[in-house]
C-alpha cells in the first residue's frame, strides 16, 4: 500500500512539474502558448529596387558670337580714312564738304566691312539635367520552412531566423 500510495505521489508530483513548466508558455485566458520550431531552411528572397538618380549631362555646342568692338572701331577707322581722302580731293571751300562727305561715307563703308567681320564662332559648353534609372538587387525577406511537433510550415519573413524560430501556437477547439 504504501507503494502504490508512494508511487500515486510521484505521479502527482511529475503531473505537477509538467503542468508548472506548461504554464511558463501558455496564457489560459485565450489558448496561446509559444514553442520552438526547427528551421529546416531559409531561402533568401531578391527584389529589384529602381531609383532615379538626377544628374547633369554637358556637351560643347557651336555657337556664333558678334564682337561689337569690330563695328565701332570699323566705323572710327573708315571715317577716318575718308575724311582724310575727301581732304585730298577737294579745293579751296570745297574742301571741308569733300572731308565731310569723305568721312561719312568712309564711316558707312567702315561699319558695313566691320559688321560682318565682328561675326566669329567658337563652342559652349550646355548641361541638361536628365534622370538616369539605377536598379539594385536586394534581399526583400526569407522563405523559410520549418518543423514543429512534426508538421512542416512555410513562412515569408524579413530576417533569416537562424537554426530556431520562435513560434506562437493558438489553440481553439473546431465547431
């Protein structure tokens, strides 16, 4: 008798122990408890990322300029020139008209030879800001599969688990 009643005590005790290490992981109230899962593997998971990138794009360009110096200095250069051949040409009074007329001409012709030699070509350089695409492959998360109490489940994570992966386990009975 007192083997059986020594033996009914360590069942209880053990009964005990179990449901106090049980009660570490589950919550009664609403039927969760937490376990561990072996993970068998976790497979990387890959996304492209496209980003636009603003940059600047130069490129020489050939551009015609005017240098208004040319059409001055011409003007000055050729007022002068027929001034001085009006003053040969002309006589007594007619002499300051003949420089007038000479000048003035000279001028005219001075401005329209300058005018078109003041025209000269050289390059500039022009930028434009174009979008440029930039892809990246990245990892997105994880597939991972893994065992608990011998059932294999499947799960999209965004970190890779390890070895071990908690696991939250809700127990409700079925209608």
């Amino acid at each position: 008798m007192t083997k059986i009643w020594l033996s009914t005590l360590a069942l209880a005790l053990m009964a005990t122990g179990v449901h106090a290490q049980d009660a570490r992981y589950r919550n009664s109230d609403d039927g969760v408890h937490y376990g561990w899962a072996d993970v068998l593997r976790a497979d990387p998971v890959q996304g492209v990322t496209r980003t636009e990138v603003p940059q600047q794009q130069c490129y020489d360009q050939q551009v015609v300029r005017r240098d208004p110096d040319h059409s001055v200095a011409g003007t000055m250069l050729g007022a002068v020139i027929g001034g001085v051949l009006g003053h040969t040409v002309g006589k007594g009074d007619g002499r300051t008209a003949a420089t007038v007329v000479g000048a003035v001409a000279g001028g005219a012709v001075g401005n329209r030879v300058s005018d078109h030699g003041g025209d000269y070509a050289t390059t500039q350089t022009r930028c434009r800001e174009v979008n440029t695409v930039s892809e990246q492959r990245r990892i997105i998360g994880y597939d991972v599969e893994y065992r608990y109490h011998g059932d294999v489940y499947m799960s999209r994570l965004n970190y890779d688990p390890g070895e071990r992966l908690r696991v939250r386990v809700q127990v409700e009975p079925a209608d």
